[in-house]
C-alpha cells in the first residue's frame, strides 16, 4: 500500500504547479527577477507558492510518520484534505486574499492532526520499547 507516498509525490506536484504558475504570473507581469513586488497578480501567486512552501514543511514528515503509525488509508484521506485545501486556498488568495480562510484552515486542520497522531504514535511506541505502561 503505497497511499502515503503517493499523496506526498502529490503535493510536491502542487508546489511545483504552483511554482510554474509563479513563473507565468512573472513573465505576464514583466517583473524582472530577483523582484517579487510590482505586480498585484504576480505578488498574490508568490505568496501561494510561498505559503505552500511553508505549510510543506510540516505537512510531509507529520504526514509520513503518522502513515507509517497509523493506518495509512485514513492518513492518506487526511493528506486528500490537505490537498484540497490548497487548491481552494489558492483560488480564494488569486481572486480575494481576504477569502482565503476556508482553504487555509483545510491545509492547517489536517496538518495538525498528522502531526498530533505522529506525537501520540511515536511517544506510544517509544513507551512501550520500555515497558512502560499508564
């Protein structure tokens, strides 16, 4: 069952699409690199590849320890969220930034429910290795 890494080879595909449209907003734009500001429309794209750069981070290990703990179809269904939540991030900061709320909460929820899984996991293993019980 390969559930965990194929949501994680999805959502370095995300980032990556994300980071082309980055590159496109930049060539409509005629923004010269390094700049990353004077362009409202290219701006609001960086930040989407930037925020999802960020929340990444501490989507992929969460998502793989959890997965490796826990059964890894109900992991798996949680990075589906994550997912989507990305996207709906991204078209929410694209037309209102102010919108983005909904998507951003549905990459945040899922993180740290990974994240706390993994914690609970981890410890739990760890206890147990030492035969100690509560």
């Amino acid at each position: 069952m390969h559930y965990i890494e194929l949501i994680a080879l999805f959502a370095v595909s995300q980032y990556l699409l994300f980071g082309a449209m980055t590159g496109n907003a930049r060539r409509k734009s005629d923004l010269a690199a390094p700049a990353i500001s004077g362009s409202v429309e290219f701006e609001k794209m960086y930040r989407v590849q930037m925020n999802t750069l960020e929340m990444l981070v501490a989507f992929l290990p969460a998502l793989f320890v959890a997965g490796q703990h826990q059964n890894p179809v109900w992991m798996a269904a949680i990075g589906c969220v994550y997912l989507v939540g990305r996207f709906i991030y991204w078209r929410a900061y694209i037309s209102n930034p102010s919108s983005r709320t909904l998507g951003f909460m549905l990459t945040l929820i899922p993180i740290v429910v990974l994240a706390a899984l993994a914690i609970f996991s981890v410890v739990n293993a760890l206890l147990t290795e030492f035969n100690i019980q509560f």
